[in-house]
C-alpha cells in the first residue's frame, strides 16, 4: 500500500513516518510511505493509494477529499491523538481501513 501523509510543511510527519514503516515491517506488510506538504500533494497524489491529513491542517480536508476523488483516492484526517502519540500502528490501521473500505465500494 502507497501511503501520502499530508501536513502544513512536510516535516512533522517524518517521525510519524518511520513509526508507521516500523509498524508495517513488524506486521509484515508492504508499505511505501510518504510525507509531503500541502502545497506538494497534487504532485505525488497519482502515486497514493490514501492521503492522510495531519490534524494541523483538517481545514483542509474537503479540498484534499475533492482531489483524491479525482483519482478515487480516500482521504482522512489523522486521529489527533495518535498523531500527538507519533502511534505508527494505529495509523497503519487507519490508512489499511480506509483502502479497504474504498476498494469494497
């Protein structure tokens, strides 16, 4: 799974991250992770499988919903407290429900 974490400057989702990539060997699941900026999803959102918004930015979340639409992308909000957890897991989860749910409808 092709994972796009979205935040306000790219950066305070790298920890996040490597959490989330440690989470993924342990369970042994494939996955490629990625955090980027607003400004840059447009430019990697082909590649995602889910787009994930950091909650310092849901404002953001119905104009990131409308482009993943465009390619039949879900998008969400990371629960603040696992991003404020920096919880790899339950975001892996998260995201891994989110393809789910989207690949049955």
């Amino acid at each position: 799974m092709n994972i796009l974490l979205c935040c306000s400057a790219g950066m305070s989702t790298s920890l996040l991250v490597t959490k989330m990539q440690k989470a993924a060997d342990e369970q042994g699941r494939e996955a490629v992770i990625n955090a980027v900026s607003a400004s840059e999803v447009r430019n990697h959102v082909s590649e995602a499988d889910v787009i994930l918004l950091g909650p310092q930015i849901r404002y953001m979340l119905q104009d990131m919903k409308k482009l993943g639409g465009e390619y039949n992308i879900p998008v969400a909000t990371i629960d603040q407290r696992d991003y404020g957890m920096v919880n790899g897991s339950a975001v892996l989860n998260q995201a891994q429900k989110l393809i789910d749910e989207s690949a049955d409808s």
